[in-house]
C-alpha cells in the first residue's frame, strides 16, 4: 500500500528534516532542565531571602552561599524510603506528583524567553511551542493543576489530605475565573492571544488615539502595564492564589492541616509537587513580564536596534565563532534578550518570595470572599472601563 | 504513491488512545478511575480539535471540559465516596430488561452507521476513479479499482501520470523532487477572528441565547443547593 | 496546525520520563522498605486517627464547582469578542451592544448567586 514511504516530521515548528527536529528537540529537552535546575535555585533565594527578612541566615554551609543546598537536598530526597500509607490507592499515589509536575512544564511551553536566534540559515525560535492561541492555551492548562492537587488529597487515604485537597481545589477555581476576567482588557489591548504579537505591541512609546488623534510620549514604554493598570492588580492577585502561595496557602499551610495535600508523601514525589508549585510560580512571572512588562524586549528598544547594535560592535566575535556578522549579530540579540527577560522574570519570582514572607495568610473565607466578591466584581469593571471607554473614545 | 506525515501518525496513536481511554471510562470498576479516564478522554479531544484547524475550539474544551466540569465529577465521587461497583447477580428484572434493550439498540444503530458509512464510500471510489483507470489494470488489480500503480515498485507511466488524481493534487508534481510541500489552509481558516466575524454577526441571537442559557444554570443551581441546605443561610 | 502542537508533544513525553526516571531512582536507590504500623497509619499530628470518611462533606465544594463551570463558560466567551473588538468597532456599535447585553445578563447571574448566600462562607 505504501509505494514509497516518505516519513515527514513537522514544518516550521519542528523543523521540516531531521536535523532541524533535533535542534527542537534538544530546545525542548534544555528549556525544561533549565526549568528544573531554576526550582532549586528558587528555593535558595526563598530560604536565604526569608532568612535575610527574618533577621537570620538562611542555609550558608553547603557550598558558596549555600547554593548547593538544594542539590543536597535533592540527593537526599532520591535516598529516602518509599513508603505508601494504609489506605492509599496505590495507582493514583504514584501519579498525582507527575500529574501536578505536567501542567507546570505544559504552560512554560508557550512563553517566548527571548527573540528567534538565526544561525547559520536556521531559525529557531526562543520559544517551546509559537501557539496561536497562547495566553488561553496557558490558562486552559494551568486549569488542568488541579487534577494534581485532587488526586494527590484523594490517594493519601487520609482525610485531611482530602479536606485540604478539595479547600486547595475550590480555591484554584475560584481564583481562575478572576484571572481570565482581568485579562480580558489586556486582550482588548492587544488583539490578539499569541504572546509574540504581545511583546511586539510593547516595543516602543506609549501611544494611542483619541477620536483619532494620535497621542505618544516618547519617554514612557507601551508596555501593558500603562494600558491596563488595574488588570495588572488583578492578575498579580489572582497569580498568587493560583499558585498556592501566600497569602493564598491555607491549602498547604503548615500549621493548619500539616501539610493539605501532600502530608502522606515524602522523599522525591513531595519534591516533585513543590518543584510543580515553583514551576507554575515561573510561567506567572513569565506571563506578568509578557503581558504587563514587554517580555524580553528592552524598554522603548526594539530589537532591531539591539541588532543594529550588535552588528556594529559584534564584529570581535565573528573571527574566532567562524560565523558571519549577521550570525553573531542575532546570537548576541538572542542572549540580551534572554538576560532582559531572565531580569524582569526573576524580579516577579523575588516578589514572590518576598510577598510569602511579609504578610499573613489568609483565612479560608476570607480567600474565597476575595475571589468571589472583590476580584471577580472588579474585573468587571475593568472589563466595562475599558469597553466603555475605546467604544466612546475610538481608542486604537 | 503514499505518503506517512507525521500528521497520520499522530492522529492514529491519538485515535487509538482516546479510544482505549473511552473504553476504559466505562470497563474500570473504581469510580475515580473511570472518572480520571473520561477527563483524559475530554484532554485527547483537544488535541483533535487541535488537528481540525480549531485552535480556539481545542482550548474552550481543554478549559471547560477538561478543567471544570470533570473536576466537578471528580469531586462529586470524591465527596460521596463512592464505593466500587459490586458484581451484580444476573437476575431477570426491569433493570435487566432496560440493560439488554439499551445495548441491543446501541449495537443496532452502530451497524446501521456502518452500513450507510461502507456504502457512501464506495459509491465515491468507483464514480471517481473509475473513468482514470484503464482496462489493462482493471485486470491486473481483478477489477477493483486501485489508486496509483498496481506494482507499487513501479513508478506510474506518463499515461497514469497525467490521469492520476489524488486527494493531495499537487504531490504527483512534487514527488519527483523529493521534497513534499503540503499545502495547509490558510491563516484566517479556524482562526479565532473568523471564529468571531460568524459568532457575532450571523450567530448573534444564539450567543445572546446562551448568555440566558447561563443564566438560566446560574439560578437553578442556586435553588437546587438552597432545596437542600447548602447555602449557609439556610443550615444555620 | 499539529504542527504548532508537536513541541508541547515532545515536552509532555520528555516531562513523564523525568518523572518515571525519578521515581525508580528512588525506587533504587533508597533503602529497603520496611512498613511498620506507625508509618502506614494515617497522619494526623501524632494521635491515633479517628474512624475515616464517614464524615459528611458540605455541599458548598459542589456549588462552587458548579459555579465556576458557568462562569468559565462566560470567560471563553469573552476571548474571541476581545481580540476582534477594536476591529468591529469600525463597522459600528452592535459589537459593544452584543457583548453589553451578555454582561448584563450574566452580571445579573452574579448578583443573584451574591445575594442569594451561594458564596457565603466558603
């Protein structure tokens, strides 16, 4: 039936030929040990910087600055016994660390970390995945953690395990309506769902019109955060409950139910819930700097003056990479990029950190009161404002 | 000729997963499984709809299917802790009856399906292919009409060549290069604004209809969860 | 448009095999198993656990779900009118009108469930 079978693997994403394959390939496989290496990281600046808040030093002994710290800690983590409780079911007790690990991985895919690299006649994109449909292809798999979190509650076979497993699940539900909601205006904005289209609506100065005249202060970037302060508020808030962290995380709070969800798990599946909790903490800051903050883009610079940059004054590494100008060019714009986005990302992951170590929790009511009555109610009238006034004012 | 993408392969371990997963949504005994398996089912939809140039309609499902309304079932058998189903005895009953009946008719309109399925595709083979076939390989092939060459170590003939049509019409030019350029639709096709050119223009009464629809939910679940003393003002 | 989804593909079977790589390294690598009675029983700070899951769970989880269902149903709504609004804007009004008169209904449906001690005390 097959006269000739030709096997043929993707067209721009995955490249139309096997070397280009294994290029995205390999991207995959070093974006997500980059991701997992990140986690400990994360953890280092949490414990030291909590420690720094709280008057004390955080763990020094291990290497400089305690940075191996966590590397030990995960060496420690893989020799523990493997124990599994009573009446846990024992398929699903295995499972629900991977199923709260695949969501957090799944929605870093679409977030573009830098600007497409071209060597050599290659193009690869700085991205896992240029979905179209980005932003709600994130938020459609960031719905999915909570399988995780319920499976997780269910197979300890403990029932606080399951209290704190369904507290923690309403908890991410409520707060996923808020969050889509207070995107909506930053999509008004934009006009479109593909993040890529996103950063470059940012690059440049603030402008706009009004009933046709057009605005534009040179001195102010049009990053988002200008356009749609108040969806800004919202989003932070509602990233924070998401994620489970404090204020938000009565779920898992430790002097409350222990430890919620994963009280019954130990050794390396209770590291893969947190390295879960730290990833879905990485995509929110990823996605606070692209909607709000222009991504990787420099502010009021776009990226073909940091090329025009570098063309001019790459030209040292050219000889010895034995790569053209225009090549050294996009690998240098490539890796500004990448530390620009690499800077905006770890300031929102140290606010974070810093949030979780200044104030209190919240109790349970009172989260829900916040999702339901005050940030729903809210990204309404952001919803409103913003429809109300580009109908009237003929913004574009 | 014929060609594998990657596409086909795909598509066939997605068909045979989604498959399998909705087999085991009714086969597995343990209530959360079954319910763990249908949500698995609902995600593998998506990405059909994915391949279906319907990038917007994949995501509406991954987000309500998927992630709202399989964690409501998940949570409803968690809350009421359903037990296994016991094996029952086979006993003669109305329930018995209604079990045989059901599947009696399930088995009947499957087979008419695929009677009317085998059919509609047969006709549309011979009218299509026929007049491209010559007589000498009428013979060959015992008179079923074959695409493309009978020895598939041959290539075709100029005579085949020029008569041969193929669902993807361009790669009989192309093949000869080697190098295969399937034409996707284009960008606007399944795209979210065009999506939105139809839902609120032509579509308009049925979008404000389901803005009632929701509306409709919203109080009834209210009254339902009040009927039975959810609502705190009325346990207390 | 597979094309634009084999990445997460890929990423997905590279994230499980992380995960299953993990599991048996613990699997291996730590120390035998030795279940005593302490270590099975569930947690429960220290005491002796109380008779398990007969307790009877409040119908609010249920209600929130269900909530949360039809308002995430309004959201996806919402998507496709954001990114094509300014766009229609130029042919006329009817794309504030139409999407003015979902709200309001829905708004309304909020409003309803408010007042009506669905979010009380959850």
């Amino acid at each position: 039936m097959f006269g000739r079978v030709t096997l043929w693997i993707g067209t721009k994403e995955m490249g139309s030929g096997l070397l280009e394959f294994a290029i995205n390939a390999l991207k995959i496989v070093i974006v997500f040990v980059a991701i997992v290496s990140t986690v400990p990281l994360l953890v280092w600046v949490e414990r030291r910087g909590s420690a720094f808040m709280q008057n004390r030093l955080g763990p020094n002994r291990v290497g400089p600055l305690g940075l191996l710290q966590l590397l030990a800690d995960a060496i420690k983590f893989i020799f523990k016994e493997e124990f599994i409780p009573d009446h846990a079911d024992k398929v699903l007790y295995f499972m629900a660390p991977g199923l709260a690990l695949l969501p957090a991985a799944l929605t870093f895919a679409a977030v573009p970390f830098s600007s497409p690299v071209t060597i050599m006649g290659h193009t690869i994109n700085m991205q896992i995945a240029d979905i179209n449909v980005g932003i709600i292809y994130i938020f459609a798999v960031a719905s999915l953690a909570v399988y995780g979190v319920l499976t997780a509650g269910w197979s300890s076979g403990n029932k606080y395990s399951l209290i704190g497993a369904l507290r923690a699940c309403s908890q991410m539900i409520s707060y996923e309506i808020a969050m889509g909601l207070s995107l909506i205006g930053v999509l008004i904005m934009y006009q479109s769902f593909s993040l890529n289209d996103m950063i470059a609506s940012q690059i440049g100065g603030f402008n706009f019109n009004w009933h046709g005249v057009h605005h534009a202060f040179k001195y102010l970037p049009a990053w988002g955060i200008f356009y749609q302060p108040l969806s800004f508020i919202l989003f932070v808030t509602c990233g924070f409950a998401e994620t489970n962290r404090m204020p938000f995380d009565l779920p898992e709070g430790e002097a409350e139910l222990v430890g919620g969800y994963h009280t019954e798990y130990g050794g390396f599946k209770f590291n893969m819930f947190f390295m879960g909790e730290y990833g879905h903490m990485i995509t929110s800051s990823a996605l606070i700097t692209t909607l709000f903050f222009g991504g990787y883009a420099l502010p009021l610079i776009s990226p073909e003056q940091v090329a025009a940059f570098w063309i001019d004054h790459g030209a040292g590494l050219a000889g010895p990479l034995h790569l053209s100008i225009a090549d050294v060019s996009s690998l240098m714009t490539t890796l500004t990029h990448l530390a620009v986005f690499g800077l905006k990302t770890g300031f929102w992951l140290f606010f974070y950190v810093w949030v979780r170590w200044t104030l209190p929790r919240f109790r349970y009511d009172q989260l829900m009161d916040l999702g339901w009555k005050t940030l729903l109610p809210w990204s309404l009238v952001n919803l409103a404002l913003t429809a109300t006034v580009i109908f009237f004012a003929r913004v574009s | 000729m014929a060609f594998l993408t990657s596409e086909d392969i795909l598509f066939h371990f997605f068909a045979a997963a989604i498959v399998v997963s909705a087999l085991l949504v009714v086969f597995v005994s343990n209530p959360i499984y079954s319910a763990l398996f249908l949500a698995l089912t609902m995600s593998i939809l998506s990405i059909f709809f994915f391949m279906l140039h319907a990038p917007f309609v994949a995501v509406a499902q991954l987000t309500v299917y998927a992630g709202a309304v399989m964690v409501l079932f998940i949570m409803v058998v968690m809350l009421f802790d359903l037990k296994r189903e016991h094996e029952e005895v086979v006993k003669f009953s109305p329930v018995m009856i209604a079990k045989v009946t059901s599947a009696a008719l399930l088995c009947g309109f499957l087979i008419g399906v695929g009677w009317l399925g085998v059919n509609a595709t047969q006709v549309n083979a011979a009218t299509v292919l026929a007049p491209q076939v010559e007589a000498k390989d009428l013979d060959k092939s015992h008179g079923i009409p074959v695409m493309g060459p009978v020895n598939p170590d041959e290539d075709l003939t100029a005579a085949e060549e020029a008569n041969f049509v193929d669902s993807k019409d361009q790669v009989k030019k192309e093949a000869a290069l080697e190098k295969v350029e399937i034409k996707l639709p284009p960008d606007e096709f399944g795209s979210t604004a065009s999506l939105s050119k139809k839902l609120f223009s032509k579509y308009v009464f049925a979008f404000e209809a389901v803005s009632l629809l929701l509306l409709v939910a919203i109080v009834g679940s209210v009254a339902l969860a009040k009927s039975k003393g959810g609502t705190h003002h009325v346990s207390r | 448009m597979i094309q634009q989804l084999a990445p997460i593909l890929v990423l997905g079977v590279v994230v499980i095999g992380f995960a299953v790589v993990m599991l048996s390294l613990t699997f291996i690598a730590g120390p035998t198993r030795n279940p005593t009675p302490e270590k099975q029983i569930p947690y429960e700070c220290g005491v002796i656990g109380t008779d398990m899951r007969t307790t009877k769970f409040p119908v609010k989880f249920y209600l929130t779900a269900i909530l949360f269902i039809l308002f995430d149903i309004e959201v996806i709504f919402l998507y496709p009118w954001a990114i094509v609004y300014i766009d229609f804007l130029k042919k006329g009004p009817f794309i504030f009108i139409e999407m003015a008169v979902f709200m309001v209904f829905l708004t309304f449906g909020l409003f309803y469930v408010w007042k009506g001690h669905a979010l009380d005390w959850d």
